[in-house]
C-alpha cells in the first residue's frame, strides 16, 4: 500500500506535463487568432462622435541666464474642450464568418454601423474656456476606431446636412487613440446661440471576436443584430432586451449619462470612458482547451481510484501486481488526456473523448487480463473505468452543477469501496503478506 501512494504521488508528474501541453496548444491557438485578426481587424470598440474645442492657454515659466538674471517666459499652448452629443442613436448589424488556419478556428466580422444623434454646444459654457482664446477654424468631431485596418469603406459624416471631409486618426488624444475626423464649420456666433448640430455616420467595419460601444450620449440607445446563435452579452451593462435563436440574436441596450461615471463635458485628459464599454463576444460553441483541462484536473483522481481498483483486485484475487505495471497502467491514464487533445484538435470534443477513453479502457483491460489472469477481474476493472470516464463526461457538460456532481459521486465511489471490503480481514491480509515464502519441496538430483 505504501508502493502504491507513493507511485501515486509520482504519476503527478506527467500530469503536470499533460496541463503545460494543453495550455501551450492553446496559446499557440491564440497567436494564430492574434496573426488573422492583425490583417482582418481586430476587436473593435466604437467612440463618439464627441466635439473637441481647441483654445489657447498660457503658461509662464522662469529661468535663470549666465549672468543670473531671472527671466520669466510665457508660452502658448493648445487645449481642447470636449463635448459628447445629447442624444446617440446606434444600429448595427452583425454577419459573422468563421475562418481557418490549420487546426484552427477563427472568428470573424462584417459590421454595418449606423449612428446618428444630436450634440450641442449647451455645454461648453460649462467648462469655462475663455471665447476670445478659442480656435474656432480648427473645431473637429472625432470617431474612436480601436482598429482602424478594419474599415473597409469610405466614411461620410453629415453635420446639419453637410458632408463633413475625414481624416485618418485623431488630432487629439484626449479621449481615444485612434480612429478618425473632420473638421466642422463652427464660429463664436453659434455658440452664443447655442446651436445644435445633428449628425450620421455610416460606418463598413470588419472585426474579430468582440465588437464594443461607449454610451457617450446623454441617452446611448444602441440596437444590434446578427447571424450568430451563440453570443455573449458582456462588460459594463447588460441589454434591456434580448432575443437568441439557433442562427441569429436580436438585442438592445438604453443607458443613460447618471449610469456612467463621467460628465458630459470636460477639458483635457481628465476623463477615461474605457470601464463603460459594453457589447458582444462572439463565442464558439465548444472549447476543446478549456473542456480538456477541466478533465485533466481530474487526473489524480482516476489515477487513485484505478489503483485502489487494482489493489482490491490482488486483495481479492490472491496476486500480486508489480510497481511496473502499476506505472504502466498510471501512463496509460495519462496519455488518455495527449489523446484528447490531440484528436479534439481534429474533431469535435464529444467525439475525441469518446475514442480516447474507449482506447485507454481497452488497452487497460486487455493488460489487466494478461496480469491477473482472469477475465472476470479484467472486465471489472474496464466496468469502473467505463464508469468513470461516463461519469467525468457527464460532468464537463454540467459547468454550473460540476461541482456538486463531482462531491456526490467521490461520495458515492467511496460508500461503494467501504461496502466491498466491509468483510475483507486486512490483519489477515496483511500477516500474509508478512509471511516469508515458502520453499518449494527438495527434489531428487541424480549424480
């Protein structure tokens, strides 16, 4: 028995190997994800439109010259004003595709997002900038693109019905980092009369995997739909309304500026829009990487039931099981998870567990005949391993119940041990083992 928690022990070792080949595999996955969606377009997230004011600020400064006279400087320098729209009505049609690469899968989009709303300049009388030191030839509105590689098709902004030119990038990057602009027609005159400006932006925009909004507006009202059976709705706000369907999902999202952390005008860098975001996760049905290490962090758990099924097996059979063979058959568990992954890599999860497991249990059974010489103990011991490997099965589907099924069927495994060897005599078992063999009987030697 010590043999055997010590070999145990041991077999955690190529169990350590198996969790660091999956996790490599995976990560090679990634990269892979990582290389398409550099050329496609990654994962977009969409800011604005938001207005940005330059104006002049003066900044003084002293120093010192040779002779140690202090000379105060005074400089120029170029801030901005930013205000988000009143109103920011958002549309989005979603068509996804998956692509491959080798083994793997990726998925990708096509976006056709529709904006429109309404911004005025109410605001900027908020935030105190001076009217006299305002730029108003160099006012711009900006859309934050996180990847811009994925707009396909040129941008148009209508502001008050004119057509606004664009721009790549951003000439200020208060706010977002990358996307683009246009500069707007704006005097002193129109923000003495607080004008109001509405605005639409059709936007072609391909992505990867997950597509982002920032509720801007004083009212974001933001309506997405798509050809996916499979979304996730995910970060700061959950849709109001959803519809999920086999081959497509419907969903909508209000949020108000009181449901956001930032006003709806400010000066400089002082604000970060990023913890609002909100939007979908396009996810793949399965994930054999993460299902395959779930199952590998049972591991230890068949590796001590299979012995313990094996060391009842010599108990009851009378034969002894060399440590060899209890490694041979603890590697034979272990290679069942290189087996998994390898052939859930080609194949769908379901149909790689049910090939790994159906090979280990027969090559573990057809051993175990050949070292017990019995096909009674063999076919016991391939029946708790058919058990087990169903039982684990059932378990990777049942993600919210995984926990509690697992805790009663350990309970269950063990109440059923205990039973069997209720009558077993261990004194006895082990004064036999202690007894030293016994020499076979002398035999006759002709000389």
């Amino acid at each position: 028995m010590l043999v055997i928690a010590v070999l145990t022990l041991l077999m955690l070792t190529p169990t350590v190997f198996v969790s660091d080949l999956i996790n490599e595999r995976q990560q090679r996955r990634d990269d892979v994800i990582g290389e398409v969606s550099e050329k496609w377009g990654g994962v977009q997230t969409l800011t604005g439109p938001i207005l940005s004011i330059p104006y002049k600020t003066f900044v003084s400064s002293q120093s010192t010259d040779e002779k140690g006279v202090v000379k105060t400087v005074t400089s120029e320098v170029i801030q901005y004003a930013h205000l988000l729209p009143d109103t920011l009505q958002v549309r989005t049609e979603l068509k996804p595709e998956v692509r491959y690469r080798g083994i793997y899968e990726i998925i990708l989009y096509r976006s056709v997002v529709r904006v429109r709303g309404i911004l005025s300049l109410v605001g900027l009388k908020d935030v105190s900038v001076p009217v006299k030191d305002i730029l108003w030839k160099d006012v711009f509105v900006s859309l934050g693109v996180q990847d811009v590689k994925g707009i396909r098709d040129s941008v148009t902004i209508l502001w008050n019905g004119q057509k606004l030119l664009t721009n790549p990038g951003v000439p200020c990057t208060d706010v977002v980092a990358s996307g683009i602009n246009g500069k707007v027609p704006m005097s002193e005159d129109d923000f003495q009369a607080n004008r109001q400006y509405e605005f639409s932006v059709e936007l072609n925009l391909n992505g990867s995997g997950e597509l982002y909004f920032m509720p801007v507006g004083r009212e974001t009202i933001v309506q997405m739909s798509g050809s996916w059976g499979n979304p996730s709705f995910v970060g700061a706000y959950l849709p109001e309304e959803r519809s999920v369907e086999p081959n497509k999902f419907l969903a909508s999202w209000k949020v108000l500026h009181l449901n956001r952390n930032y006003p709806q005008q400010w000066m400089g860098a002082s604000v970060n829009l990023k913890e609002s975001a909100f939007g979908i996760k396009l996810l793949m049905g399965l994930d054999e990487y993460q299902k395959t290490m779930r199952s590998a962090k049972y591991a230890i758990t068949f590796i001590v039931l299979t012995f313990l099924s094996f060391f009842m097996a010599e108990v009851l059979n009378k034969r002894i099981i060399h440590p060899i063979q209890y490694v041979l058959i603890g590697l034979a568990l272990t290679i069942f998870y290189t087996l998994l992954l390898s052939i859930s890599e080609q194949t769908n999860f379901n149909r790689a567990y049910l090939l790994s497991s159906a090979a280990t249990i027969a090559l573990i059974g057809l051993y175990t005949r050949s070292v017990l010489k019995s096909t009674l103990a063999a076919a016991a011991i391939a029946g708790i391993l058919v058990l087990l490997y169903g039982f684990l099965f059932i378990v990777l589907q049942l993600q919210d119940y995984a926990l509690l099924l697992g805790s009663i069927g350990l309970f269950l495994i063990l109440a059923l041990v205990m039973y069997i060897t209720r009558n077993i005599n261990w004194f006895a078992v082990e004064s036999e083992a202690g007894e030293p063999p016994v020499p076979p009987p002398p035999t006759k030697q002709t000389v």
